[in-house]
C-alpha cells in the first residue's frame, strides 16, 4: 500500500481530487454557522486531503508540502490563536472569552462580533485539528521515522 | 488581574505549554525555564486564589460572559483553592526537580515533556477548579492523556503499563461521562450548583442511584481506590522519576477530590450516606486498601514499586476519611490530601535521586547510603516518620483527626484498620532505613576527615527533595492553623 | 402505558447498552492490544449514541439550525443541541485516546514483537 | 496552688538539643569540643532543673505552651512535682553518666562516637520533655522520640547481634506504643474531650465503666517502657547496647520514661478515685506483683551480668507501679521514690559492669571470681548498689520498699506484703552471690594461666561517675529530703491533702 | 427516519460490533470498526445529530481507520482473538 | 477469565437495563434534558450570537471553554503521539 507503486491512475485522480477536497474543507469550517460543520470537521477533511496524499504517494510527498516542522508549528499555533482571542477578551477587560467585548475593535456590534470571534475560533480549531491528524498519521505510518522521507 | 485568577491558571500553563512548542523549534534548552517559570507564576496565581478565597469567600467566575447552568462557571472555594495551591506547588516543586533527571531519562525530548508536563499541571488545575460536571471531564481527558504519555516513556516494561492504564482510565472516564448523561438527562443541566439544587427532588429515581453508581466507580478508577487500582503500581513503578512523583502526589489527590465534589457537592450528604449505603461501602473497601496496600507494599523489592503499594493505601486513607460523614474524618481527609501529597512527592523524588545516582531501584541497593547521600536519605527518613505517623510529623496528625473520626462514627473496626496500616508501614520503612543506615561497607572505625566521600544529587534535585522534607515537618506543626483557616471551611453543610 | 410504547420509548437506550456491554467485554476479556483498542472505540460509541438519544425529539422537530426569518423560535421545533455539542467533545477525545493508544501499541510491537498480551507478560519476553 | 508562665522547662530541652546539633555540626573533626558540648549541657540542664525546685516545692506549677497545632493536640509543658522529681534524677544522672560515656568511649575506641553522642543528647532532651509534659499527646511525642533516639545507640555496634536487638527494640516500643498507646489516647480524647493532666484525672464520669477498662488496658499494654510482663523482653534484648547506653537508658531514662507515664496515667488521666471506684488498681497491684516474681527468677538463671541486671530492672520497676496502683498516699510516695532509688542503685550496677568489661573484658558472671581485689573500687561501689536493691538499711532501696510496705498494709493487700518479702528474698539470692563470688572466691585459673594478672580499675573518668552514685544511693538514705518533698508534694497534689 | 429502517441499522451495527471484536484478521476488524461507525453516522443523522455525525463520518469511519491501518501497517495483522 | 468477564459484563448490563425503567421515553420533547438548559440556547442564539447554527453557537460561543479544553485534549494527543513515537532525539 505504502510502497513505492507507480500507479499512475490512483497518482492522478488524487491530484485531480485534493484542491476540491481542500476547498471543501475550507467551506465547512467557514461556513459552520450556517450548515452542520466547523473547526473540528473541516480540520479533519483538511487532514484527510493530506493523508490522501500520504497514501497515494508517499510520505516524503507530503512532508515536501507540509514540513514537520511547520506541523509542529501550526498545532501550538491554531490553540494559541483560540486561546488568543480569549486573552484578547480579557484584555479589553471582560471575562475570558466573552467575545461581545471585541465589538470595541472590530467594526460591528457585539452580537456580530461573538459571530466573527467564533469564526476566528473555529480557524484556530481547524488548524490545530489538521495538523495534529496529519502529524500522528504520519508518525503511525512512519513508526516515528517520517523526517526520512520514505518509509521502507 | 486579580478577578481573572481563576482562569488564568489554566489558561496560562495551556498556552506555555504551545509557546514551549515553538520555543523548542527554536532553542531546545529554554523549555526546562519556561516551565520552571510557568509552574511558579501558576503557583503564585494560585496563592493569590486562595487569598482571595479567604478573604472574600467563594469566587465565581463566568467564562465567556454567560450565566449559569449557561455558560460554563468557574467556583472556587476553599476546598478548590486548597487543591489548587498544593497541585500547583508540588508542579513548580517538580518542575525544578526534573531537569537532570529527565535529561538522563529522556535525552532528546526535554522539549515535548515539558510541554506535555505543563498539560498535566493544566490538566490537574482545571480539574480543580471548574464548577461544571462535563468540563471536570475535559479537563480529567487532558491530565490522563498527559499522564498515559509521561508514563509510557519510562523504563522497561512502561509502555506496557502505560497501555493497561489508557485502558482503565478510559473506562474509568467513560463511566464518569456516562455518569454525567445520566444526570443530564433527569435534570437538564450539568452545572454543579443547578445539579444541587435539582438533585434532592429526585432522589429515588434509578437513574440517579446508577449515575451515582457510574460516578463512583469512574473518580475510584482514576484514584487507584481498592480493588481497582491494578494499573498504578506498574504505572509509577515504570514511570521516570519526576512523573511518577508528580503523580504520585497529585493525581490520585485529585481523583480523590472529584469523588468528594461529587459525593457532598452535586449529590448532597444526605442522599450519599443515607439513601445510599455509600457510608458502609467505601468505608469497607477503603479499609481492605488500607490494609492490602501494605500487606503488598511488604513483598515489594522494588522501592518505587513499594511505595506506589503504599499510595495505594492512602487513597484508602482519605476515602475512608470522606465517607465517614462527620466533620472530624472530613477534616482529617482533607487534611491527609495535602499531607500525602508532600509525602508521597518526598519518597518519589528520594526514590529518582537513588536512581539518578545509583542507577538502583531495589531496596537492597540502599546499602549503606547514608554516607554517600546523607541528606537525601535524610529526608527519606522524615518522610517514613510521617507515613508511619509519628509525630510531630504531618502524617500523624491527618490520622490523628482520621482515627477520631472513626471512632465519632463508632466504627472501631475502621480505627483498628488504621493502626495496623500504621504499623505495617512502621515495618516496611524500619526495613528500608535500616538497610540505609545499618548495612553495606563497615564504616572504618576511625574517620579521618570526610571518609566516605558525600556524594550528593545535584542542587536541582536535592533542593526540591529537602523542600518536602522540611515541608512534611512544617506542615505537622502548621497543621492547626491550616485546618483553622482552611480545611475548616471545606467541611460539606450537612456533617 | 402499553407495550409496545414501552418498548419503543426504550429500545434506543437498550441498543447502547448492548453495544457498551460488547466493548467493554472486548475491553477486559481479549488478549490482544488492538482488539482492546476496538472494544475501547466501541465502548466509546455507545456512550455518544446514548447521550445523542438522550437529546432527540420526536414530534417534527428538526436540526438545530434556526431557519432565517424565523420571529419566534419555538424551543419544541428544533432538536436540543447541547447532547450534540457535548458529543463533539467526546469524539474528540475519543480519537486522541485512540491515537495515543495506537503509538503505545507501536511501542509495545517495537519492543516484544507481538501484540498479544500474554505473550508480553511472559518474563524475558522483551527482545 | 498558682501557675506560673516560665520558659524554664523549654530551656531544658533546648540545651541537650542544642547539644546534640552541636555535636553533629562539629563532629569527629574535632573531638574535645564535641565531648565538651556534651559536658556543657548536662551541666547546664542540671541546673536549670535545680533552678526550678524552690518553685515547685512552693507548690508552684510552671507552664508553658509552646504551640497549638489542633484542638487537644498542644505541644505544652508543665512543671510539677512529679515531673520535676523525674527531671531532677535524670538530669543529675546523666551529667555523671557524660562523664563515665567518655571515659568509655574513649578506651574502647568506639566506631560513630558523633551519632552516639548526638543520640544520647537526643533522647535526654526527649526525656526531659516526658518529664514536663503537660499533656498526653506532648508525652506521646517525647515517648516516641526517646525510642527513635536511642535506637541507634542500642543497634551501635551494628553487628548481627545488635541489629536483631535493635529491631526487637523498636519492634516492642514502637509497636505497642501506636497499637495500644495512641489508640488509648484517641479514645481518651473522644471521650474525656481534653489531653490535659489533671491533679483528679479527666476521665472521670466521662465513659462508661467498660470502656475506661479498656482504655487503661491499653495504656498500660501500651507504655512498654515500663518492662511490664509480657512486654518486657526488649530489655533483656536491648542490653547488646554499649554500656552506658544500658546504664543511663535501660536504668533511668527509657525504662523510668515507661514508669513515669503509668504514673501521670494512673495519677493524672484516670485519679486515684476512679482507679479505686474501677478495682483497676488491685488488679494493676497483681499484675505487677506477678512481674516482680517472675522477673527476678529469670534473674537468677542468668550468668551475664548485664542480662541478670535487666531483669533485676524488670523486677523492680514493677515496684513503681506496684506503689502507684495501691492507691494509697504512703504507696505511691514509695513507688516515686523508688524511681530515683532505683536509678541511683541500678545506674551504679552497670557502671560497675561496664568497668569490669573496660578493664578485664569479662560479660558473665561466672569469670568474675575474685575480681574484688584487682578493682576494689569499683567492686565496693557494686556492692552498695546491690544493696540499695536487695532493700538493705542504710541505703536507699530500703526507704521505697519501706513505703510500698506501709501502703500495703494500708490498702489491706497483705498478699503484696508476701510478694515484696519473696522480691527481697529473691533480690539477695541473685546479688549476693555475686558479691561473694567477687571477693571472696580464688579467680579460676584460666586458659591462659594468667588470670587476674594485668586487671586493674578503669579509667578515672569511669571510676569517679561510679563512685559517686553509689555514695549516691548512700546519701538518699540519710538526706532523702529533696526527693521526699517532690514526692510528698505530687501526691498531696493527687489524693488532695491527705 | 422510518422506523423499519431504523431497527435494520440497529441490528446492523450490533453485528457490525461483535464481528469486529471477534474477526482473527485485524486488517478486518478495522474495516469492520469503521462499517460500524458509519452505521452509527446513519443512526444519528436520523436522530438529527447532523453535527456529531459529519464529525463521526470525519473521524471514526475516515481518520480512526486510517490510523488504525497505519498501526497495523507498521505491526501486524495477525491476532490469535 | 473469559467467563468472568463474560458475567461482569452481563450483570452490569442487567443493571444498566433496570435503570432504564425509570427513565425518560426516547425523544420525548418535554424531558428534563430538553426543558431546562437547552431552549435558551435554541431561542437565543440568533439574536445573542448571530449564528444559527446552535450546536456551532454552544460549541464555540456558550461553552468555548469546553471547545478550548477539547483543542487541548488532541494538541496533547499530537505531542504525545510525536514523543512517543519519535526516534530520532537530535534535532
């Protein structure tokens, strides 16, 4: 399944496939608001696209799109980000992710902006979500060994 | 700053432990002073709690702005606070302890424990000090996830170990959710406070006795309560060091909150001891803890593994002391939480300094230690002197308050339960110490200058070992006044 | 009440106790790690299906998505999301305890070659 | 009776304790001043507890509360006659025995002389905190202290021997002390509400009768210090210590620990009257008798000399208790007494024996043929202890027996009497041969053929120690007065005036 | 959802739990694992738990089996219960 | 072993089945789960948080909190799973 196999077929329609599967992604975590969705299923989808990817290819395909260094990143960075916003909150001096308060920076009223804040907080999810399933994907299917490009 | 406190123990270990993360993609040796320093600020926070609590009586704090049952609400009082200050501590205080020890165990991934310790303290914390049924669950996920983690990269057979406790920590936290569903589903809310109001209404329902039941079983899981603690002792035995200090010290403490949270909080005393036989059935198993704890810690060669035995028997300490419902054993409970949580960290941390030395583990390898570590076993011995209870030492007066309770309760069995678990653990640590004094190389009749060359833990370690040392006598001595300002308030309305 | 109500009022609560029973045997019977493993996502199933059927609604109530326009949302119309919200967070955990377990299992595989759990516990069994 | 705030009996224990730190910080580097710390602080104590006397005779109380760690738990002192009586033997007892350690250590070129010294400070300093202690959980304390500190100078020689010793040792004190003691006291809280000492007891009217049986069961199982049958075979065990260490402990500081606390029990805890109105006292009188008899005919079959003296000890402190549970004013005067007779007596026999043992490495009783006229010093002081046992006029054995008797016939115990004449009888068939052995049998030609040759007195620092007890014992006959008036004062205290 | 269909998925995830707790070939039980939470979306998209399901058709049918295949690739398929 | 927790098994089953007597009916509307807490969430969503999705408003909005713990709970699970299985310790 892993190995190298030149099945070019199976190489095509994922490349064919990936964007739309990414653009997916990217409309369930925007649009969760208004649809079932969110941070955590588009996250999920979005990581899906990766192990797609993993699974047609190789694993060393996918780091060369995605480093593990920046993985590592972007797990702490979509907490921080939920996290963030509620300091943020706090900052301005409300309770911790009391999002109305953020009506004081951004240009709408409170209710708008507890709609907005959660959207930035569904973001933070789905980056955090993506990385990290791709991450232990990659570690699983590796043993730990994926800086290495190809798996034997 | 100050109203935030609450939160912000949490939310700053949390958000440490992702910045540890990216500071570690970039220089590896900055996580062991961002945690020591993270642990000390959350510590300090948790002081600043604490003094509020005592000043101000309980605090509540909304999370995002929303009343309750709403939103999520944090209430800290006394008993939180309490929990809070002494997780926090034993954090910071194994915090420092870790570095050497973990830079010998763990080469190569300071970076990742250190994250994933600042999780566990979050983790912990979080536990602590929310007031929402379901979030405890959460933040129960968090600690346990963090431990199956720092345990699994022990020595040998840790992976093994680790694995039989995901196993029983999931189920264990599977019968606490579904102990939470149940409640929901009778009452509608998950808010402890609104679950306290609800609850009395409707105590002859089943579903109640069986989320009750559910309950139980899963805070007695995540505690090591007798009969199902089989996961710890091979889970602490294995773990490296500062873990199994840390969690030996502060989880099961934690567990054991939880039951009470839930024993005096969300179901009120008079459906836990009365409607339910809760009384009678913990204070049996808690006794059969008490004793099968030390009988097993008796067979032990392995030190660490001994003392995890011996966890195992206080837990059955403070269940005992928490089902006996009269303030007396209540206070003695609580009491015994902070002391054992000092107590056990002490052993722990002697036991990874032996370790870290010595590279021993048996008992029998502390042959004549006393030359070479003399203040480690120092400390080793005032922390047996308060695991026996001898005081002035802080164990005996936890049992002090434990024993007088029983005996409020007249149950003499239960008492007797206590002085036999006293007196097998006097056994077990004569034995130890007198292997550490009385054996190994005869000491040359005439010691010129410094014979045996003193050959110390380093500083990092050995200063957190003798700050629990004095800590075991300090606290014995300070013990009236902590339960006058405390442990006092602590006690459910009701006893 | 009859019967029939009463079975229909409960056959949904028996199905995940059945389904818990299921896991949790496979949790504390099976010798292999990754049989546990699947008895410990059974298991963890069962709870969701038991606290999403604590929230439905029979009777016409739909999603809990408020339709535009709608003046008077009736609580009665649209099914009680909470249970849902709550679900999302277990599943969550559910799949970072199932990760976890599965890279202790890579672990224990890399160290006794085998997963079944007697042969692990055999002494000497470490290679 | 007024009590009076005085940081006097604090004093006491800090100056061993702080001995004992000084000792341990300076340690072998430098070993006259480790030893002169030592010397330093017997001497300051002493006098400190001498400082107290005019006070307490003036039936002034001295308290002191050092800290409240909980309700009922309070670390508090309180100086009255009995305590202080105990007090003053002791720590007069012990500066002589500083003097005789260092003679001793010294020539034996003892191993670990910093722990030795340090415990030894240690445990005079718990001591003394027995001895002022106000309340049962301050005596509890100090009790456990004193077997910690010392079980390092009983295992000292950390051979085999001594470590099967050692562990005896705390197997016995300890054990029973958590299992029978603490537990007494717990229900003693529960019960009576207070730990305080109280001139008429405080468990009074506060259980029922059923209980209080119990509970002073348990003290009394508890207190194992005081050698009482079946707990008494650490004492024999615990004589593989060096012999000073048997000296001071095993004849003044942890045995007279034991009977002192039965003393504050019976006296303080449960009263006389209680005792009286319970039958608990006759049947604590039997129970003593029945350990005085038994002990002393072990110590007849016994050919070590430490080992016939520590069953001698365990006879005779059932003398004490045998005095208090009489329950008469006369009795238990004679049962304190005895405490301070006895350790001058006994002190002065292990002396002795520690000396034969410095000078002619003789333990048993059998080698000691002759050995009068090489140490006739020390032999000379042996004999007046041996006396003072027995009961003999002039010494001070005689004054407490005496008492006990008048109690007996007071409380109408004519069985004791027999029991007390059967002791002395007993007393004098296990002393008096060895006396007459000592001076007046030929030395058995040994292996060596050179036997009694090279044997001479001790080291002056053991001698005089030894002299001086034994003069000791003397004198109390004759000027018994300070001890008495202590004595007479604790129990006017305790039987209100008669 | 109607009720008919309702029992067959019922009985269809029951088995599809018990076969993939006793199938000897792990490979199988983690395709049976993931047919089981498909079956389980089904149930509670009927139940309108439209959320949890798209999460549990995410996750349990497609990161969990993906993950489960990962481990098994890097251990071994065979199982003796 | 087997049969042992063949039984565990079969009488906590029996047990969790007793409780159900007493339970709510499935779905029924007017239950304490679906009267107490819930309908605020349901009426008010729109107008306190702009969003109609409710499980989305609840999930980020009424209880971020729970959702800021979950996000922790598989970043833990990442950390973890990297630590674990990592065998490279340079870098």
């Amino acid at each position: 399944m892993i190995k190298r196999n030149e099945d070019i077929i199976i190489q095509t329609v994922t490349r064919l496939l990936t964007p739309f599967v990414q653009l997916f992604a990217l409309y369930v975590i925007a649009h969760g608001h208004y649809s079932p969705g969110g941070g955590f299923q588009g996250g999920c989808i979005l990581a899906a696209s990766f192990i797609l990817m993993a699974v047609a290819n190789d694993v060393a395909f996918v780091k060369r799109r995605l480093p593990e260094r920046l993985t590592t990143a972007l797990i702490s960075a979509g907490v921080l980000i939920y996290a963030g916003i509620g300091l943020a909150c706090l900052m301005l001096g409300a309770n911790f992710l009391d999002y109305g308060i953020l009506h004081r920076v951004l240009p709408v009223d409170a209710v708008k902006a507890r709609a907005l804040a959660t959207l930035g907080v569904e973001i933070g999810v789905g980056i955090t979500v993506m990385a990290v399933m791709v991450s232990i994907f990659l570690n699983l299917l590796s043993a730990g060994r994926h800086e290495e490009g190809a798996v034997e | 700053m100050t109203e935030h406190a609450p939160v912000l123990i949490i939310v700053i270990p949390l958000m440490a432990a992702c910045l540890n993360i990216l500071l570690g993609l970039w220089k590896k040796e900055l996580s062991y002073p961002w945690a020591v320093l993270v642990t000390a600020v959350v510590f300090g926070l948790s002081l600043l709690l604490m003094q509020t609590v005592l000043s101000g009586g309980t605090v509540h704090y909304r999370l995002g702005g929303w009343a309750p049952p709403w939103g999520i609400e944090y209430v800290i009082d006394h008993l939180n606070a309490f929990l809070a200050v002494i997780v926090s501590f034993i954090g910071c205080i194994v915090a420092v302890y870790s570095r050497r020890s973990i830079e010998k165990e763990l080469p190569g991934k300071q970076v990742y424990f250190y994250s994933i310790y600042l999780l566990l303290i979050t983790g912990l914390l979080g536990i602590t000090v929310t007031g929402d049924v379901f979030n405890i669950y959460v933040f129960l996920e968090i600690s346990s996830l963090a431990g199956y983690a720092l345990i699994a990269v022990g020595d040998d057979r840790a992976p093994m170990a680790s694995f039989n406790y995901v196993i029983m920590g999931t189920i264990g936290a599977c019968f606490y959710l579904l102990g939470v569903g149940y409640l929901y589903m009778v009452t509608g809310t998950l808010n402890m406070g609104d679950l306290s109001r609800i609850l009395p209404g409707l105590s002859h329902s089943r579903v109640v006795y069986t989320a009750f039941a559910f309950f139980m079983v899963g805070t007695a899981i995540k505690m090591a309560f007798f009969p199902l603690h089989i996961w710890l002792p091979a889970a602490y035995t294995h773990a490296p060091s500062a873990v199994s200090a840390i969690a030996a010290s502060t989880m099961t403490k934690v567990g054991a909150y939880v039951m009470i949270r839930i024993m005096y909080t969300v179901f009120k005393p008079a459906f836990s001891l009365e409607v339910i036989p809760m009384s009678a059935i913990l204070g049996w198993a808690s006794a059969a803890a008490m004793i099968a704890g030390s009988v097993l810690a008796l067979g032990q060669k392995d030190l660490k593994r001994m003392f995890s035995f011996m966890l195992v028997a206080e837990v059955g300490y403070i269940v005992m002391g928490v089902s006996r419902g009269n303030s007396t054993a209540f206070t003695g409970a609580v009491l015994h939480i902070l002391n054992d949580a000092f107590m056990m960290a002490c052993l722990f941390l002697v036991a990874g300094a032996v370790r870290y030395r010595k590279n021993a583990r048996n008992i029998t390898d502390l042959a004549g230690l006393h030359q070479e570590m003399p203040l480690t076993m120092l400390a080793l011995f005032a922390a047996a002197l308060s695991m026996v209870g001898v005081p002035p030492t802080a164990g005996f007066f936890s049992k002090w308050y434990l024993i007088l309770g029983t005996i409020k309760a007249g149950e003499w069995i239960f008492a007797a339960a206590f002085l036999l678990s006293s007196l097998l653990n006097a056994v077990m640590f004569y034995r130890v110490l007198e292997t550490v004094y009385y054996t190994g190389e005869p000491t040359p009749k005439r010691q010129g200058g410094s014979s045996a060359a003193v050959n110390e833990v380093p500083l990092t370690m050995l200063g957190p070992i003798l700050v629990m040392a004095v800590g075991v006598l300090v606290l014995g001595l300070f013990s009236g006044r902590i339960i006058d300002t405390v442990i006092r308030f602590t006690v459910p309305e009701g006893f | 009440m009859t019967n029939m109500e009463f079975i229909i009022g409960k056959y949904n609560y028996w199905i995940y106790i059945v389904l818990m029973m299921i896991g949790f045997y496979a949790m504390i019977a099976k010798r292999n790690l990754v049989k546990k493993i699947v008895g410990m996502n059974i298991f963890q199933t069962a709870i969701i299906l038991f606290f999403v059927s604590i929230g439905s609604k029979k009777g016409g109530a739909t999603i809990p998505i408020i339709r535009a326009g709608d003046e008077a949302v009736n609580a009665a119309q649209y099914i009680n999301p909470l249970p849902h919200v709550l679900m999302l967070t277990a599943i969550v955990v559910m799949v970072s305890t199932f990760g976890v377990a599965m890279a202790l299992i890579l672990m224990i595989y890399r160290k006794y070659r085998t997963l079944e759990e007697d042969e692990i516990l055999k002494p000497g069994a470490e290679t | 009776m007024d009590t009076v705030h005085s940081i006097q009996p604090v004093l006491v224990l800090a100056t061993s304790l702080a001995a004992a730190i000084l000792i341990m910080v300076t340690g072998d580097r430098n070993r006259n001043l480790r030893e002169a710390w030592t010397l330093v602080a017997a001497l300051l104590k002493f006098l400190i507890v001498l400082s107290m006397v005019p006070a307490v005779l003036d039936r002034t109380i001295l308290e002191c509360t050092l800290v409240s760690i909980a309700p009922g738990l309070t670390l508090q002192f309180r100086v009255d006659s009995l305590g202080l009586f105990f007090a003053l033997a002791a720590s007069f007892l012990w500066l002589v025995t500083s003097f005789y350690s260092i003679g001793y250590v010294r020539s034996q070129q003892e191993h670990a002389q910093t722990r030795y010294f340090a415990c030894f400070a240690g445990a005079m300093s718990a001591t003394m905190g027995v001895a002022f202690a106000g309340n049962l959980f301050t005596t509890f304390l100090f009790y456990e202290i004193i077997t910690i500190c010392t079980f390092p100078l009983v295992a000292h020689k950390e051979t085999a021997d001594a470590m099967a010793g050692g562990r005896r040792y705390l197997t016995y004190l300890l054990g029973t002390s958590v299992a029978f003691q603490l537990t007494a006291i717990v229900l003693t809280y529960s019960f009576a509400g207070t730990l305080e000492y109280a001139d008429a007891g405080i468990l009074a009217g506060r259980a029922p009768d059923s209980v209080l049986m119990v509970i002073f069961v348990l003290f009394i199982a508890g207190i194992s210090k005081a050698a009482m049958m079946p707990f008494h075979s650490w004492l024999p065990a615990a004589m593989v210590a060096p012999t000073p260490v048997s000296a001071l402990l095993h004849a003044v500081a942890v045995v007279k620990t034991g009977v002192f606390v039965v003393l504050r029990v019976v006296l303080h805890v449960f009263g006389v009257d209680l005792l009286g109105d319970l039958g608990l006292g006759t049947a604590l009188v039997y129970f003593a008798s029945f350990t005085i008899i038994t002990a002393s005919v072990i110590a007849l079959r016994q050919d070590n000399l430490k080992r016939r003296l520590a069953y001698s000890t365990v006879s005779q402190l059932s003398y004490v208790i045998l005095g208090a549970a009489l329950l008469t004013p006369s009795s238990i005067t004679g049962g304190i007494m005895h405490i301070a007779l006895h350790a001058f007596g006994k002190i002065t026999l292990f002396f002795a024996a520690g000396a034969i043992y410095v000078a002619a490495h003789k333990t048993e009783i059998s080698q000691l043929n002759g050995i009068g006229k090489q140490m006739p010093f020390t032999m000379a002081a042996f004999t007046l202890g041996s006396l003072s046992m027995i009961g003999m006029p002039p010494l001070g054995g005689f004054l407490s027996k005496w008492w006990i008797a008048l109690g007996a016939i007071e409380a109408k115990e004519l069985l004791i009497l027999i029991v007390i004449a059967t002791s002395t009888i007993l007393n004098a068939a296990y002393f008096l041969p060895i006396l007459y052995a000592v001076f007046f049998k030929e030395p058995r030609l040994g292996q060596h053929g050179s036997a009694g040759e090279g044997i001479h007195e001790a080291p002056l620092l053991m001698v005089v120690p030894l002299m001086l007890t034994a003069l000791g014992a003397l004198a109390l006959f004759f000027a018994p007065s300070v001890f008495l008036d202590l004595a007479r004062g604790a129990v006017s205290a305790v039987m209100g005036g008669q | 959802m109607i009720w008919q269909l309702d029992i067959v998925i019922l009985v269809l995830v029951v088995i599809c739990a018990i076969a993939a707790i006793s199938v000897k070939d792990l490979l199988g039980s983690a395709v049976l694992l993931g047919a089981y939470s498909f079956l389980m979306c089904l149930l509670w998209t009927g139940m309108g738990a439209v959320d949890v399901a798209f999460t549990e058709a995410a996750v349990g049918a497609g990161i969990s089996t993906a993950f489960f295949i990962a481990a098994i690739y890097q251990t071994t398929r065979r199982t003796r219960d | 072993m087997k049969l042992f927790a063949f039984l565990a098994v079969v009488l906590t089953g029996a047990a969790l089945i007793y409780s159900t007597f007493d339970m709510p009916d499935w779905g029924d509307t007017t239950s304490p789960a679906n009267a107490h807490v819930s309908p605020r969430y349901i009426e008010q969503t729109l107008n306190e948080t702009a969003t109609p999705n409710a499980v989305t408003s609840v999930l980020a909005d009424y209880r971020g909190f729970d959702t800021l713990g979950e996000t922790t709970v598989i970043f833990t699970a990442a950390i973890v799973c990297i630590m674990l299985l990592r065998t490279r310790t340079d870098d």
